[in-house]
C-alpha cells in the first residue's frame, strides 16, 4: 500500500514526542519523574539536638490554714514547683526543709532545698489565748462526774479564730463529793476556765446497764473506758450515764471470751466481749528527707518505719532492717525496709551527685595555738544545726610527732579536732569548709593536712583560694588537722 506524505509527517511526530519522553526519564528531567535512589546522588540531613531544659527558678507556696506553735504543719499544703528555662515546670516532692513543726506565733518561713535551689514559704503560727467551757448538762448524782461527753469546750486563739475543743481536756475534782453547787476545772493546753454543775442525792442505785462500743477488744492493750457505757438506774427510776465506776480488770491477756466486770454503787455488772490476739498485720515506711549524695546512706532520723497492728493502731519502730543503707544511683533509688522475715516496703529516695556548698549556711569554729588563731566554717545541710560542728583546739605538744614528720626547717602551725556534737552527723562527711588563715600566715605557704593518731601525717586537703586570707577545702574525716605555714611549704612540694 502506497503511504501518503501526511503519513510520514505522523510517524516523525510520534517519534520525536518517543524520544523526548525517553530523553527526559534517563536525565531526570521530567516534571513527573521521580528519580530512583540508585541513581540519585544522597541527600543528607542535619538533624538539630533538643537542648535539655536547665533549671531556673524554685518556687514553694503552702496553702494551709494556721497551725499551733509547736505542731507539725500539713506538707499536702505545701506546693513546690520548679521551672525550667524553656518555659516547662513541674511539681516537686522529694525536696528538703528547713522545719516541719511551726515554731513561734505569727510568721514563720520555711526554707526548701532541692539540689542545689532555695525558696521560701511562709505558715502562721498561733497560739492558744484562752479557754470556754459549759456543760451539756447540770445535774450530775453525788458520786458520779461528768467527762468530756458534758462539756461544750471553745479555745480562742491568736489568729482570732474559735474552736471546738473535743476530748484532750483534763476535768478536776474526780468525783462530786457533795449535793448542791460544784465548780468544775477545766484545763488544756496550759489554760484553765471553771464553770458550775450541780450536784444530787439520787438514792440507791437498783441494777447497771453495761454496752461495750466495739466489736472485738485485743490483748495487752488498756481498755479505753471511751468505749464503755455504763447507765445506772436509781430506786426513783431515774438514769444516768455513769463515768466514775470501776473495772475489774482493764488489761486482758488471753484471747477469746472475756468478761467486762464494771461496779459502781454498790452492783456489779458482767458482759462477754471478744478479745483477740494483738498481732502485726502490716508495715508502712516512710523517707521524709531529701536527695542524698550517691555514696552517701540515708539518715536515720529521715526513715520513719510503723508497725500495723489488727486494730488499726499504727506504732513507730526503730527495730528494722534495710537491705542498703547507701545511695547507689542518680535518680530514684529503691531501699526495701524490713521487719522480721514476713513484712517489708518500699521508698524512693533520690540520688544526686555531690551537692554545691552553701556558705548562707554554715557551723562556725575558731581554733588558737596561743599566738596565732583561725576560723572554720563548714557549708552544712540546712536539717542539722547550725552549731553541730565541734572545733577543739590541741595543744603543740600533742601533735609534734606530727609536725616533725613534714621534716620543715621552719614555720608555724595550729592544730584542732574537728568532730560533730552529734556523731550521727558524720555520715554527711565529706563537707566543704572555709580556713580563714591568721595573720603572719600567707595563702602561699600554708596548707591544712589531716593525722590520724597526732603521730603520722596521712595528707593535706585540697585548697581553692577565696581571697588573700580564706581557702576552701573538702574535709573527709574527724579528727585531728594541722594548719601549717612555712617558707618552705610550695604548692609543688607537697603534690601527693
């Protein structure tokens, strides 16, 4: 078949249209095309590290209400948050302060440690001013006495506020003794308010009515006369809750069905009550300090370990065991407590590395050789006192074997035993102090070293220079130290 020329015009565009298709796939050029990874040169990303947030600001605000000068304050109240430098912030738990009873009235400020951060908070303290008290009822029988159940008790305090006083008040005399006009004492908290009762000749007491108020008493425990009843009906038919009759026993040794035994004018009256064993159900630990120093144990004074018995009573032991006293990590760490082989918990204490010294907070200590003198102060945790560190000044004479083994042809020295007041204390050891050196020392050649027996010379502590006339140093140990100075001492010389 013959081909017309419109034909090869065709087929010449269809190949060109072919060979551009082509053309554009192999180089990558189409707008289309994706190129493959084989033939496509790597592109490499630059991935930027999310800086970690530093801390910035500790902020502790406590919420509660007033508290009596000499309680403990509600730590729920107590909020302490710690912010971030990118803006987050998050609520602390594990911190550390100052006080946890409220000390004086008015204003009191806690400081909060945690780490290396302060903050403060404030809680009022008040104080008990006075007392109130009237009596639910007036006629009491000759004999008996009203309890806390007939009283209506109101305290006024400092911060102007009234309340109910509930059972914790003491009742004087013990009985009425006589019909007719009787002043009551009330006392609590050092305070002391008297109202008036009436007293009457009931006339003889017919039969006791007896009610123990729980389900089970438990063994070598005292009774709490609380949960007795004791009504009496009198030859006129009359009532009255009795408080003033006696127990035949109110201490049960054996378990299983008891009597009660109660007499009060002239009848005694028996009931069975159930009493069981008195045994350990449960444990329940507590740490209320804060971070420790990875190496470090936990004080003691900061463990809290209670017992829990069948009737609900919690009671504090110091008689368990922990399976490491040591912090061992940064972070959270375990410590499993112990009672016995049967009950045990957990805590969460927080590891840290070596905490910065602070210096607002300090145990001072002077120290002489009877020419020369220096101070100490030691950065301490705001938890001990501020006098916990005791400097004692030892004579030349008890430290020249000491001194002789630096084999200096001169100088000078002063020598000190530096201990706690309260030997717990020095599990806090190492602690950083600051030597204020004497005049006629000068920072160059003077050093602080450290013997065990006063006879031989185990070192020298490190020294960073304060200023002309203060260094610091970490003391690791008590004991006895030597601040020495001599021409001959350089900082050369006396490297380890």
């Amino acid at each position: 078949m013959k081909r017309k020329p419109s034909d090869y015009i065709i087929i010449t565009i269809c190949l060109i249209i072919v060979g551009l298709f082509l053309f554009n796939g192999v180089n990558g050029t189409g707008s289309d095309v994706k190129v493959s990874a084989a033939g496509s040169s790597q592109i490499t990303q630059t991935v930027v590290a999310t800086p970690t947030p530093v801390p910035a600001e500790l902020v502790a605000n406590y919420s509660g209400p007033t508290v009596l000068v000499g309680e403990k304050y509600d730590k729920n109240y107590l909020t302490v948050t710690l912010s971030y430098n990118n803006g987050t912030s998050e609520i602390i738990t594990d911190y550390t302060v100052s006080s946890d009873i409220v000390l004086k009235r008015g204003m009191n400020t806690l400081i909060i440690m945690y780490k290396d951060m302060a903050a403060k908070a404030y809680v009022y303290g008040r104080e008990l001013l006075s007392i109130s008290a009237s009596p639910v009822k007036y006629d009491f029988g000759v004999g008996n006495m009203p309890d806390s159940k007939d009283f209506t008790v109101m305290g006024s305090y400092s911060d102007g506020s009234l309340e109910v006083i509930q059972d914790e008040f003491k009742i004087s005399p013990e009985r009425l003794e006589e019909p007719g006009k009787q002043e009551v004492t009330i006392s609590y908290g050092g305070k002391e308010t008297t109202c008036y009762v009436f007293g009457k000749d009931r006339g003889k007491v017919l039969s006791l009515s007896v009610a123990y108020n729980k389900p089970t008493m438990v063994t070598n425990m005292k009774i709490n006369r609380n949960d007795i009843t004791v009504i009496a009906v009198y030859d006129d038919f009359s009532t009255e809750r009795i408080t003033t009759y006696t127990l035949e026993r109110d201490i049960y040794y054996d378990s299983g069905k008891q009597p009660l035994t109660v007499t009060y004018g002239g009848i005694t009256k028996s009931i069975n009550i159930e009493v069981i064993e008195r045994y350990i159900v449960g444990l329940k630990a507590e740490y209320t300090g804060g971070v420790v120093v990875v190496g470090r144990p936990f004080r003691d004074a900061d463990m809290h370990v209670y017992l829990e018995y069948v009737d609900g009573e919690f009671v504090e032991t110091k008689d368990y065991t922990v399976h490491t006293r040591k912090i061992r990590y940064i972070g959270n760490n375990i410590v499993t407590v112990y009672y016995g082989d049967k009950f045990s918990d957990t805590v969460v204490i927080e590891g840290t590395e070596l905490i910065k010294p602070n210096f607002d907070y300090v145990s001072s200590g002077k120290a002489s050789n009877g020419e020369a003198s220096l101070k100490i102060k030691t950065a301490i945790p705001r938890y001990l006192d501020e006098d916990c560190i005791e400097i004692t000044e030892v004579s030349k004479k008890k430290t020249k074997k000491a001194y002789r083994k630096l084999k200096l042809k001169s100088g000078d020295y002063i020598a000190f035993d530096y201990g706690f007041v309260n030997t717990d204390d020095e599990l806090e050891l190492p602690l950083t102090a600051r030597i204020t050196i004497p005049e006629g020392y000068d920072m160059e050649h003077t050093f602080l070293y450290y013997t065990p027996n006063r006879k031989t010379v185990l070192g020298r502590t490190n020294k960073t220079i304060i200023n002309d006339r203060t260094f610091e140093c970490t003391l690791f140990k008590v004991g006895t130290y030597m601040l020495v100075y001599s021409e001959s001492l350089t900082e050369e010389e006396t490297e380890e």
